[in-house]
C-alpha cells in the first residue's frame, strides 16, 4: 500500500525515514510538536528506538503502521519519533523515568509526557493486543487518553514529581569520598561471585558482551596478580568468539545473545560492539599469547572495514538485525535470515566437506535453535563451535591439517553464496562518538598486528571527522554526520571517546597533531560539559538544549562506558603526554565524585575503575629516540607493543620539528637524544628515567620489571 509521506521524510536520521511512510502523524522532536500539544493541551506520545532494533521494526509493523492504531493515536496525542543515537541526551533522560516508573527499560521505548514534556507513564515493546502478560498498545493508548482527559491536573502534579527526582538523582550522585577508599580485591570479588564458570560472562541471559567488564580484568589481574581476573575474562572471551554471537563466516559480532550459552542472538551488528570487543580481543591477545584471539580481533576489524566503512574515511553506525529471505517473498523481511542455514544447504554448497563442517559448527537438520517465540528461526541453524576442529576430524576420521582446510574452504564458499543473499539494512548515518572508538581500536590493532591498513584507515577516520563533524572556528564537534551533512548536538561522549582515540592514534603513528587536536577537544570538554562543582562530565553542553527537563550525569558503564569514565582515563593520559596538570585535576575530582558508587557497586562502573588504576600507578613513559620507521626504532617499539602496559604511554623523539613540539609540553624530552647513533629507548618512572637502552632484549627486561602484578 502506498501512503503519503509525514513529517519524517525530511529527516536524516535511518530511524526516522523508516517511519516516514507509517500512517501516524508523526513529528520529529522540536518546537513544532511542543507547540501543538500545548494549544491543544494534548499529551505527547514520544516514541523512542534505533534503525537495527529488532523489536522497534516488530511493533512498527504491528501498531504503527496498523490504521486502527494511528488513527487513536493521531486524535488522541501528539506524537513524536525520535532516534536514540541522533539524541542519547533526549533518550537518556526518558529511560531513566520508564526505568522508574516501571522498573526495567529497553527498545522501542513509548513513554507519554504532558504537554510541558514531564513524563507520567512508560514501558518498552506493547504488542498491539494483549497477549504474553503484556497489555495491548491501543488499550493503553485508550486508557491513558481517557485519565489524561479526567485527571490532567494530577498527572502534571506526578509528572513534576518525577522531574524533581531526576534532577536531586543528578545533584546527589556523590559526596566526594576518598577515592582510596576504593577495593579492587572487592571489584574483583564481585565478578567473581556473578561469573558463569560453565559458559562465561557475567549473570543469566540475556547476555551483553559488556567490553568495559574484559577492560577492567585486564587490568586488575596486572594490579592484584590474582589470576582469576585473567581467567574470567579470558574463558568468556573464548566463549564468545565460538558461540552464534560471532559471525564464524564474516567476522564481528551481534548485538546480544539471548540464551546463556551465546548461541542464539539478536542479529544487528552494531559499531560500537565491535570496535570495543575487538580491543578486548586485542588486549587478551597480549595478556595470553593465544593467536586465537588474534585472529577474532582481526576478524571483526575486517568486516568493520568491509561493510562498515565510508569511501572517504570514517565509519556507518550498523547493520539490521532483520532482512528478507534468500528466496520467497523480499518484502517480508525477518530477523537472522542472512545469517541462518539450512542442513542441506550446507549440503548443496559443499558437497564432500559439509558433514565435517556441519560437525565443526553445530549444524542439525531439522535446526539448532531451541527458543524460537517468533517462530523465525524454523529449521535453521546458527552457526557455532560445537566441536573443536581436532573433535571433528576425530569424528570423520581425517587429520588435522585435512579438516582445517575443509573448514576453510566451507566458511569461504558460505561467505560467497551468503553475499548473493538480500542484505541487512545499513544504518549509515557516522557518529563521533563510535567512530572515536573505531579509531581507538585501529590504532591498537595497528599495534599489536602490525597491519599498516589499519592505521591508514584510522588516520582516515581522524581527518574525517575533522573535516565533517568539526568546526574548528568555534572548537566544537557535531554529533553526527549524514548525506553530505553534520547536525545534531555533541554529548559528552563525542568529546570524551574522540580524545580517547587521538590519544591512541598518537601512540601508533607519533604524529603531534593529534595531541593538539586532542586538547583543543579537551578544553571544550572542560568548557561546556565538565561540572566544577561536583566534579564529572554532564552529557550534555552548557548552552544546550533548554527544553530539556534536566541536565544528567551518565552514572554506569553499560554496553558503551559513561562519558565520565572514557574522559577521566583520556584526560589523565594527555595529561601525562602534554603536561597538562590541568587535566589530571578534572580526572582526579571525577574519580572522587564516583568514589562511593565504585566502592559499593563496583561492576557498575568497571571503566571508571580503570581510570582509578591508572591514576593509582606510577607514572610510567616510555621514549624511544629514533627515526620514524627505521628498523633500529621499530625494533624497540615492537618490542613495547608486544606487552600489554596499562599505566605505560609511549613517545617517540625524533630529533626533528615532531621532538620539538613535544618538548613544549615537557621539557625533559629536550635532552632525550640517541646513543651512539643508535635508537634509543628511555623508561622512566615518575619522572625518572632509568639508563638508556638501545638493544630490543635489554629493553625486554626493564618492561618485565615495568608491569609485574602486584601482589
């Protein structure tokens, strides 16, 4: 059916436009909508989601675009579409209200404010009937319409109640304890008491990947020498990477999982996932030596490169969940079936390896997936590591080497026909704050895997969003960037995760300039969003958004780690490269405006906990004076970048124009020279340095000595 266009099709956001056809009489958010609910004194429907969201495209399909539906809510209220990722600030504080309102939250959310924008009621996905427990949407929509209209008053009453508890949230979130107050035996504890020993990670399904929890127990096993931490987080990245949340045929990972074991997950892929798991994959590479974990973290970069990337630099947000099937009707589009197989056409593809292949990953032939409440996933299997590769060939009574070919040759004939398949939708809108992490990610892979790919496309995405998402006028970033436009107001996290990977970059290619545009960041950061009172990052600027009932503090580091936690590490590095006491100051008084919650909850902000630790360390500097590039330099820095060294950054002095830049932020790089013509490499440790060393196995033995555990 064709429908006129609404509102919404003037919009950039990929989540608005897939609305713009639905028969709701939608707005996007503005004063357009404001306005009306006001002369008509109509409550305000704001309907909250992301383009890759399952469940958003499930009610879209069964309420919004149901003509019995729209034509309540088109009476009854005022209704606006907004995109979580355009507007995490719009998003967050809603969340919050349902959250405690209802006490869960999630995606689509549907809360209902009054015309002054206060919420009253919430929840998340509302089927259009009651069914499952769960109340039917246009019997809500019905009863709240018909309270609004009998009791208005009462209902703005408890909706300025609610803004009233937000706000003294956001006000009391600490009191400025002691951060020495703070136990990372008691972190490491309550990890261990919430750690599933059978299938990895952290509580019951779902199951989130949660990169910043693999982040801190990288760490603390470095800090306490308790070697649970490492065992934790090395037994559920193993877990991960063989079950169905990982793509075995085209790298990266999926959304969530839904069951306990990572087999069956929601299938979007999302940026920020992959580049922080990739890190994680990175770090345990160099904590463990298992190539396996190389080669997953390779992986997952490479399909970010592939199906991700913008031809000019910088990086898409994500792939959908749902797509149309390989064959049949491509109008009806459902979730997984790009991903899903069927036995036999693993058979028809693969002819005489498909048994070994179906053994290696876990392929049934009536279908693997036993929880199946939409009935999407009928007879067909999500790949996974149900045997190792030396149990398959056992199985078919073949060797190692003759199985691992077969796989090989498997997985690339099921890419190719795969690629034949209707894709998922892209999300291709590019964010600052993802993309910061991108690069972040690139820089350490460039790192770790000595892949010059990856730092071409990490300098790419740097210049990219120099040249589209900044204005160097007035110092100041955009949130997002799409067809050929930048809008949308930075958060905190823009700021914070953009700095962080500067700060990254700089330490893969030694290019000052990323330093100085990290600064610049830093001081606008300072400017607009830092809190001087209380110490911590409000998500959003100073001169931002005045319709907002309250400006908020992120206080948890979730799938993506709070603005606070990524600026407080980021700040305390750059503060340590550029000499900017400044910036460690800000960090410190934000460590101690979480002190309490990190020391009484500390799973809740793991990231934060990393800064803490790197604050506690000594200051560690590496320099190595050399020429860029020249194999006496890269020998030394391979060296360096072989070890996993939390509270270590690294220089390079050149003797050239990039040492000078250097040295105008410390001064002691002034007489870092090279010995006996040969590059050279300088560790110090609070600000003294230890004898020079120009051999790589001499340089081996002072970073051994730099990062034992402790303990």
């Amino acid at each position: 059916m064709n429908r006129k266009s609404n509102r919404l099709s003037r919009e950039k956001s990929p989540y608005l436009l897939q609305h713009a056809h639905n028969p709701v009489d939608w707005y996007p958010w503005g004063e357009e909508a404001f306005e009306r609910a006001r002369r008509e004194n109509k409550p305000v429907l704001l309907s909250i989601g992301y383009s890759t969201c399952h469940w958003c495209h499930v009610m879209e399909r069964e309420s919004f675009e149901n003509e019995r539906i729209a034509e309540i809510m088109n009476r009854e209220f005022v209704c606006i579409k907004l995109d979580r990722e355009e507007r995490p600030d719009i998003d967050r504080i809603y969340m919050t209200a349902v959250q405690a309102l209802t006490g869960q939250g999630g995606w689509p959310l549907n809360v209902f404010l009054t015309p002054e924008l206060k919420p009253f009621f919430g929840g998340t996905y509302f089927p259009p009937d009651t069914r499952w427990g769960r109340p039917g949407f246009s019997e809500v929509l019905e009863q709240v319409a018909t309270a609004w209209k009998a009791q208005g008053d009462r209902i703005r009453e408890s909706g300025e109640q609610l803004r009233l508890a937000l706000e003294q949230f956001t006000a009391t979130m600490g009191d400025g304890a002691p951060a020495e107050a703070v136990s990372f035996d008691k972190a490491l504890d309550e990890f261990a008491g919430a750690f599933d020993a059978a299938w990895g990670g952290f509580g019951a399904a779902p199951k989130f990947p949660m990169p910043v929890n693999h982040n801190l127990l990288l760490r603390l096993r470095a800090r306490t020498g308790d070697p649970r931490a490492l065992d934790m987080s090395a037994a559920t990245l193993r877990a991960m990477a063989a079950g169905g949340i990982y793509d075995h045929i085209g790298g990266g990972f999926h959304r969530y999982s839904t069951d306990e074991q990572w087999h069956v997950p929601h299938f979007e892929k999302m940026l920020y996932d992959n580049a922080q798991l990739a890190v994680n994959y990175l770090e345990a590479h160099l904590a463990t030596g298992d190539a396996d974990f190389a080669r997953v973290a390779r992986e997952t970069i490479e399909y970010v490169l592939r199906d991700l990337g913008h031809p000019e630099g910088g990086f898409y947000s994500a792939e959908d969940a749902d797509s149309a099937q390989p064959a049949g009707d491509h109008g009806h589009k459902s979730e997984g079936a790009f991903y899903l197989w069927s036995k036999d056409e693993i058979e028809t593809l693969l002819g005489d390896d498909a048994e070994l292949f179906c053994l290696r990953y876990g392929v049934r032939p009536g279908g693997n997936v036993m929880f199946d409440p939409q009935n999407e996933f009928s007879s067909r299997n999500v790949l996974y590591r149900d045997l190792d590769l030396s149990e398959a060939a056992h199985e078919r009574k073949t060797s190692m080497e003759a199985a691992a070919s077969a796989v090989d040759r498997g997985r690339k004939k099921l890419f190719e026909a795969r690629a034949k398949r209707p894709r998922p939708d892209l999300d291709d809108k590019i964010l600052a704050s993802w993309n910061g992490l991108m690069i972040t990610t690139l820089a350490k892979a460039t790192q770790t895997l000595r892949e010059p790919r990856y730092l071409a496309a990490a300098q790419s995405a740097a210049k990219f969003l120099r040249a589209k998402l900044y204005d160097a006028k007035m110092r100041r970033l955009a949130r997002r960037w799409r067809d050929g436009e930048a809008g949308g107001p930075a958060v905190a996290d823009d700021y914070a995760f953009v700095i962080q990977g500067l700060v990254d970059l700089y330490e893969a290619d030694f290019d000052p300039a990323w330093l100085e545009w990290a600064l610049d960041l830093a001081e606008t950061l300072q400017r607009l969003y830092y809190d001087p009172i209380g110490g911590g990052y409000y998500m959003t600027a100073s001169d931002h958004d005045r319709r907002l009932l309250v400006r908020m503090k992120e206080s948890q580091d979730n799938v993506e780690p709070a603005a606070s936690s990524v600026a407080s590490l980021a700040l305390l590095r750059l503060s340590v490269l550029c000499g900017r006491a400044d910036l460690r100051e800000a960090a410190e008084q934000t460590l101690e405006l979480f002190a309490d919650q990190m020391k009484d909850s500390p799973r809740s902000l793991p990231q934060m906990l990393v800064a803490l630790d790197f604050s506690r360390a000594k200051t560690r500097e590496i320099v190595v004076a050399g020429d860029p590039g020249a194999p006496d330099t890269e020998a030394l820095l391979e060296r360096v970048r072989a070890k996993l060294l939390p509270h270590a950054v690294v220089l390079l002095a050149d003797g050239g124009e990039r040492q000078k830049k250097l040295a105008r932020w410390l001064p002691f790089l002034k007489d870092i020279r090279r010995k006996d013509g040969k590059a050279t490499a300088y560790v110090c440790v609070d600000y003294g340095c230890q004898s020079p060393v120009t051999d790589p196995t001499a340089l081996d033995e002072l970073l051994i000595g730099l990062e034992k555990p402790k303990g």
